[in-house]
C-alpha cells in the first residue's frame, strides 16, 4: 500500500479535496511566459465532465458511494468529495444535491473522529454546503461553522490548532486539515482574525525551513524527516495549507514564495507531483492525487499551471494529470492511481476539480441559468443569471441578424449578420468577420470557441469561416445538400463542429463524432438549430414546431412537438450540464425542458423584430 493510501486507511482522506478560491498571492513575480501552445491548458472541460459522469454514476439511488471496504454501507467521505466534484464540473446537480441529502442524514456517523468532531470532515460538509447554496448553519440540523470552530485548542502549544492531539496522531487533524477548515471557514464567510487569527498563527508557524509542511504536524513529523522514511514535508499538506491560507487573505509573501519554491523545486520530470518531492536521494514517482492538489494550490497563488515555470520539456502539470485518464471501457473518464490501471475513486474525485480549473469555495453559481435571445435588428434580451452587455437594436444593419453566441465564461456574446458581419459585446472578443466581402450564401449561425478567443460561421450552403482560435477543420460548401446548412455547435475541445441541415441531416467535422441524423426521414416541420451534450459526445435537433430529436447521449427530456406554439421555434440552448435545454420561439417565447429553469421569455410583448437566436453560456462568474 502506498503512503498516499495508508493515509486514506488512517483518516487523512477522509477530507481530501481541491483547489482553493483564494484571493491572489500578495507575493509578487515577474510576468510569466507562456508554454508552448502545443501543452494543454486548463480548463480541461471534457475530461472534467467525463470524470464527473463516472463518478455521478458510482452514487447509489439513495445518494451515497458504495464503501469498497465495507459491503453495504456508505463511503461518506467519498461521498462528500464526490458532491465537490461534480459541483466543480457542473455536472448532474440532481446527483450532487441526492448526495448531500444523504450526508444531512448522517452527519454525526461521518464528522465523528476519535470520538469527537473531526475538523476535516466538518471542514468538507461546509464546504458541499456552500456548493449546492445550504446554509451550513443549518446542514441536517445542525451548526456546521459552530461544530468546527468548537473543535479548535484555546491555549497549550497548539492553540489555535483545529482538532485534538489525539486527532493529530491519527492523522484527523494537522496542517492538512488545518487549511481545508480555513477554506470551509473563509465560504461561510468567517474571517475575522478575532475568529480565525490564532488558526492562521498556527498553520503558518508549522511552515518548514524548505517551504513545505508536514503530515500531521511538526510534532509529529519533523521537517528535517526523510521521504525515506515517510516523513519530512509533503506536497499534500503543503497544498492545502497555501489553499487555506490564502482563501483567509492571509498568505503572506514571504510564506508564499516559500511554498512556491518547495512545490516547484520537487516537481517530477514528467511535469507532475508525487507525494514527497522528487530528490536524486527520493526519486518520486508521481501520482494523481499530489498532481490534482498542487495544480489547486497553484491555482490559489494566482498561477497557472500551464506556464514555463512548471514545464518540464514536453510536459507540463496538466498533461500529467491527463496521463492518467481511463480512455475506454466502463470507466472511460475517470482517473487511475498507478499501478493499476482501474477506474479509482479517490483519484477521480480529487482529479476532477483540478481538471476543471476549480476554485474553492466552489458554489451553485457553476449551474446558474440564463439565456440570451437576439432580434433580427440586433435587439438582445437577457434573462435569469446572463447579463445584458449590449445590443444592436436601433442601429443601422447591412443585413439582418441570424445568430447568436455566448462566450462560455458567461461574460459576453456575439450577434452574427446574414451577410457575416459580427458584433461583439461583452468580453466577446471581435476576432474578424465576412462582411463587406461576397459569399456564396448566406451566413446562418455562428459557434465560440471553448476559451471564447475564435468563432465559426456557417452559410446555408455549407461554407464555414473560422476567425481567432477557431480552426477550420472542413465545410460542405461546394458540395450538395438535400436541404440549406441551418446552425451550427462547437465541440466543447474546440477540435470541429457539426452542421445541421434543414432535412435533419448532420454533417461532422475535425474531432466531432457523428452521432446520428434524421437526414432521410420525414419531419412535420424543418430543422431550425442544433446543440450539442457538455462532453461533446451528443446533440440535439430543433425543428420549428418545437420536436426535439436527440442522438448519443444527449438525454431526451421533451420538446413542444403536436402542441400549439403562438410562433415557430427558431433555436435550442442546453444548459451547462447537459440535463436540459430550452427552445425559443421567433415571438421571444421560451420553453424548458429537463433541469433547464424557465429564466424568462419575451412571448407575449412587442417585438421590433422577430427572434431569430438564442444562447446560453457554459459558465455565469458574474
């Protein structure tokens, strides 16, 4: 058994999690340089959602993770982490709020270490309480923020120290645990040093010489203890303790730089982190679950990952956590923790986060709902969680507007004209357009690009024209079509696309799986738009009488097909996690389906034009 899985058996894991949200470092750094564009970045969108699919679809029907030890009890600390992880994905929110449903109803059988609370797993449930918007004051009846400052020493040689010594020996209390509480602590919004200060003196005053901290305490481990023997300062520890500290505005720059040097100096040759750094004396061999943290507390100084100062040659800390991703077969999407190659649990749900480019406190903000709509004038209309940035309503067009896009961060959008002109609002980035210059057809709609930088417009025959970071990956222009291209999705790496014509027919491109079409077979009424699943493996059709067809694992969940509709349906947008979508109609009418929240319509109000687009971002930060 590995040092990383003894900890697990002795209680440490009973708390492990991600990245925290953390005001920058007050450290300051030279500006740094990019990696090579050919290094991944984060967000990894599609393995974050395909490790959180897997680890929703380990949940039991009453909202726990089956115990691997125990057959027929619940793995409430795999559950809880599991909540975290799919919150961070924003992936199946029915799942996650099942499963902190079941941690209300347990919460004395899981905080309970050593016979008395244990700070980590209080720490943890505040923390999924946040995420899904539960007041922890009140979490199964019970004071959570309450419980964990109770745990803390008032006075002695750990005063300030979340959790007991006996806690400590066990390996339910130390540094690590320490920063997870200061993270819980800082979302519930404590962090008043009258509250908090004597915890943050303690955390800091166990840094080591070297930068790092240990497992549990400088009491019980020294800093001058050899990896050898399992002992000296760990990259795990070592994460949380920056992540707490900084979620409570208090990492100091010197402590700061510090940490960063210990993480950096101990990174592996293959861009990621064992638990103990790699020396010519210890050569480590990296893991997941140190990857998975360090790339949080990386995150919580305000770096990414993804620059030059954590490449090593061809690899960087992202690519390293991909490596272990199961690619095929009945865990395909979840992480492996070598040397087995199986699906693991553990690794998955401490992988997932870090994939997602997560910040803790994570909150229910990741499922915030919205939708833009936009006029043929240009006109735009927000509802819900999506913000108005402007319009182009009541200025002079050369042609009508035909689409929409969001920017994914939920911050911007761009109108697309039908002779290809392009306005951009928001943080939408203007990155070129086709107007002013003579197309074959007209243009019909547009889709981003993952990182917003680029976008795609298609014509009605076919022709495609990318701009920015968007990468031309083929067309149909040219070639005939049993019916006029209509719209247009993205796949969420960025890597192609699919056309949709009116016929239903479905064209795939560059990465884009073809997953089905209903090219051939007949329709009450045409096609009029396209969506496509968060993991890029399904999509949704649209016809203007409101059916839906859906293909791969895009998840039927109605549609308005047979009933009366006031005007035609011009669109579909799906909600972040895929578990819905909604239709709009060319009256502003909006119509939701699965967990997509009717935000609001314009139906029923006066229109200057007709609504000819819809969309919805992947993210709201706002």
């Amino acid at each position: 058994m590995s040092t990383k899985r003894r900890w697990a058996s002795a209680g440490l894991c009973a708390c492990l999690m991600v990245a925290v949200a953390a005001a920058p470092s007050t450290a300051t750094a030279a500006p740094e340089r990019p990696a090579s564009s050919s290094l991944p970045v984060l967000p990894q969108t599609v393995a974050a959602r395909q490790g959180a699919a897997w680890l929703a679809g380990q949940l039991t029907p009453a909202g726990y993770i089956p115990s691997e030890t125990t057959p027929g009890q619940a793995d409430l600390s795999g559950t809880a982490n599991t909540v975290l992880a799919l919150v961070s994905a924003g992936v199946d929110r029915t799942a996650a709020t099942s499963a902190i449903g079941y941690l209300e109803a347990h919460v004395d059988q899981y905080v309970t270490a050593d016979g008395a609370d244990g700070p980590g797993q209080l720490a943890l449930l505040i923390l999924d309480a946040h995420a899904l918007g539960v007041d922890p004051h009140s979490f199964g009846g019970t004071d959570l923020v309450a419980r964990l400052l109770s745990t803390e020493q008032a006075s002695g040689p750990d005063s300030g120290l979340f959790g007991s010594e006996t806690q400590a020996g066990d390996y339910y209390a130390g540094s690590y645990q320490q920063g997870l509480a200061l993270a819980a602590l800082a979302a519930a919004g404590v962090t008043d040093r009258v509250t908090v200060g004597a915890a943050i003196t303690w955390l800091v005053q166990e840094q080591c010489p070297d930068g790092g901290w240990t497992t549990p305490d400088n009491v019980n481990t020294a800093c001058n203890g050899l990896p050898a023997d399992y002992a000296g300062p760990d990259t795990n520890s070592t994460a949380l303790a920056v992540e707490g500290l900084a979620a409570q505005g208090a990492l100091a720059s010197a402590v700061s730089a510090s940490a960063l040097a210990f993480l950096t100096t101990g990174q592996d040759a293959d861009g990621g982190w064992s638990l103990y750094p790699n020396t010519v004396a210890t050569p480590g061999v990296t893991d997941p679950d140190s990857t998975a943290l360090v790339i949080q507390a990386i995150l919580a100084l305000g770096l990414s990952p993804s620059t030059s100062r954590f490449t090593q040659g061809d690899a960087n800390p992202v690519s390293s956590l991909l490596s272990f991703r199961v690619t095929s077969g009945a865990g395909r999407g979840a992480i492996f923790f070598p040397p087995s190659t199986d699906p693991d649990l553990l690794a998955t749900y401490q992988a997932v986060p870090a994939l997602a480019g997560a910040a803790l406190p994570v909150s229910s903000s990741v499922w915030a709902q919205g939708l833009w709509l936009a006029g043929r004038d240009g006109g735009v209309f927000a509802y819900g969680d999506a913000l108005f940035f402007g319009s182009h309503g009541g200025s002079p067009l050369n042609a009508p507007v035909v689409g929409m896009a969001a920017n994914p961060d939920g911050q911007g959008y761009w109108l697309v004209a039908a002779d290809g002109g392009v306005f951009a609002y928001g943080d939408a980035a203007f990155a070129g357009s086709h107007g002013g210059s003579p197309l074959n057809a007209s243009i019909v709609g547009m889709a981003a690009t993952p990182d917003g930088q680029g976008y795609w417009l298609v014509a009605a025959d076919g022709g495609v024209f990318a701009y920015g970071d968007a990468a031309f990956a083929g067309s149909h222009g040219g070639s005939p079509l049993n019916g006029p291209i209509v719209g247009m999705a993205a796949t969420p790496d960025g890597g192609g696309y699919w056309l949709v014509a009116a016929d239903g027919g479905v064209f795939a491109y560059g990465d884009a799986a073809f997953a089905g079409s209903h090219g051939g077979s007949p329709l009450n009424a045409p096609i009029v738009g396209m969506a496509a699943t968060p993991d890029g493996a399904g999509y949704w059709l649209v016809a203007a009488d409101g059916g839906v067809f859906a293909y791969g694992d895009a998840a039927f969940a109605g549609s308005h097909g047979g009933s009366l509709l006031n005007a035609p349906v011009v669109g579909v947008a799906a909600t972040p996690d895929g578990a819905g979508y909604s239709l709009v109609a060319a009256d502003g009418g909006v119509f939701a389906y699965g967990d997509a929240a009717f935000v609001g319509s314009h139906g029923g109000s006066l229109l200057n034009a007709p609504v000819v687009g819809v969309a919805a971002p992947s993210s709201l930060t706002g």
